[in-house]
C-alpha cells in the first residue's frame, strides 16, 4: 500500500505540475514557444519578467479553464497551481498575524480562486490581477472571521448521550450493607505481615460513596445520578443528614 507523500492541498498540486509544461504556446522573445511549469511562474512572479508574456500566459491558462468543465480538469487545476505563488505569501501574512490552520486556509483559498476564475475576462488586460485580487480578499475575509469563532461541544447531543447512559442499579433494602469487607492475603512466611496495612481514602470520595449507598437504600438512586456534575462547580444547595426522629 503505497503512502500519501503530503497532507496539504497545496502541496499536493506542486508535486503535479512543477515536472509538466504548459499545454498551450506562448509568444516569447524567441518567438513562439512552450514553457515549462517552473519557466511560466518565474515569468509571472520575477521583477524583471516581461509584461507582455505575463498577460499572455494569464490570458492562455485562464482561458483553458473555463473552457476545461471537468471537476478536476487538468486546466482548471493548472490555473490555480499558476496562483500558489501568489495565494501562499497571503496564507503566509495570515499566519503571522491569527492562529488559523493552515490546511483550512489552503482550501478556503482554491475555492476563492475557482469562484473568481468563472469571471475573468481571459482577454482583459490584467487577467491574473482580475483573478488573484477577488480570491485573496476573500480568503482575508475568510481569516477574519475564523477569529471570532471557537469550537463548542455539541450541547444536545451531549445531553441525549448523558442521558441514555442506564443508571447504576439501585440496591435494595433487604441488600443493603452498612460496612465494609476487606481480604487480605499475607505473604507465604511464617511471620505473616511485614508491615502494619493501612488503608486511606479522601474524606469527599467517603462522602461520595456513602451518600450514593444512600440515595440507593431511599430508592433515590436515579435522580441522583442524572443530577451529578462532571466537575466542581458552583454551589447549588446544601444537604444535612440528620438521625431519623432527631433534632434538625
């Protein structure tokens, strides 16, 4: 079973196209020619490229995908590998700014260019500008209100599952033992023990128990339990156990 060498998206469209040339000529100095990947971002992204080539291989890519109705047609996806450049020094000014994950960032930011790309004029001047500018205001639109959000628990569906848990059994009265039963084996010498054994426990988890064995010998064993707190919390109420037939 062969492994997936990347879990970014990005990363993922790199590994496709960085090997492959453009499927479609451009006009270079030397005339008419077909790039390679690599030759066609250096000439969209270097300071020195030429302007005319620029819009041209924009026009070309732009072009193709909107023509390309496949899914994941190899154009659209040319198209958007010829944004990356562009797409990850924004994801990279995000980050330095929010704690977003990154993976949803990447996507966010392929589904912001494909919604620009269905409304770039390919023969309009400016094609990549007309295609990066939408997709990247929207992914800072998107940053911005990441946030504001934060992950809650599902309230309902915690509460229906609290719920269904079955409540322990409640022990009858004619059951019902005030005590405690300890076993202890020694070890095999003639002196017995070695050490005194003691046994310890915290004052509340006694509390706990023995009001739960309570609950249980007055039939109010289920109440109680749907009634518990998963942690401390802020006092509700008190509870005094008092002699039967004593003062209160």
């Amino acid at each position: 079973m062969g492994l997936i060498p990347y879990y970014r998206v990005f990363d993922v469209l790199e590994q496709r196209f960085r090997p492959a040339d453009l499927p479609f000529p451009v006009t270079t100095a030397d005339g008419p020619a077909r790039l390679s990947g690599l030759a066609a971002r250096r000439a969209l992204y270097g300071r020195s490229a030429d302007q005319r080539l620029r819009e041209e291989i924009w026009s070309e890519a732009v072009s193709a995908a909107q023509h390309d109705t496949a899914a994941d047609g190899p154009d659209r996806l040319l198209a958007l590998w010829l944004a990356l450049p562009a797409m990850r020094r924004t994801l990279y000014r995000i980050a330095t700014r929010w704690p977003i994950d990154r993976r949803e960032l990447e996507s966010e930011s392929l589904l912001a260019l494909l919604a620009a790309l269905a409304d770039v004029d390919p023969q309009a001047q400016e094609a990549g500008r007309a295609l990066l500018r939408p997709a990247i205001n929207r992914v800072w639109t998107f940053a911005q209100g990441s946030m504001w959000e934060r992950p809650v628990a599902d309230a309902a569906t915690l509460a229906a599952a609290y719920l269904a848990v079955e409540a322990p059994a409640e022990s009858q009265v004619s059951d019902w033992d005030d005590g405690w039963e300890l076993c202890v084996s020694p070890p095999a010498r003639p002196d017995g023990l070695s050490a005194t054994v003691r046994f310890s426990v915290a004052p509340e988890r006694l509390d706990s128990f023995q009001l739960g064995e309570l609950a249980g010998h007055l039939g109010l064993g289920e109440i109680v339990y749907r009634a518990r707190r998963p942690s401390e919390g802020s006092p509700i109420g008190t509870l005094s156990l008092h002699p039967a037939g004593g003062r209160r």
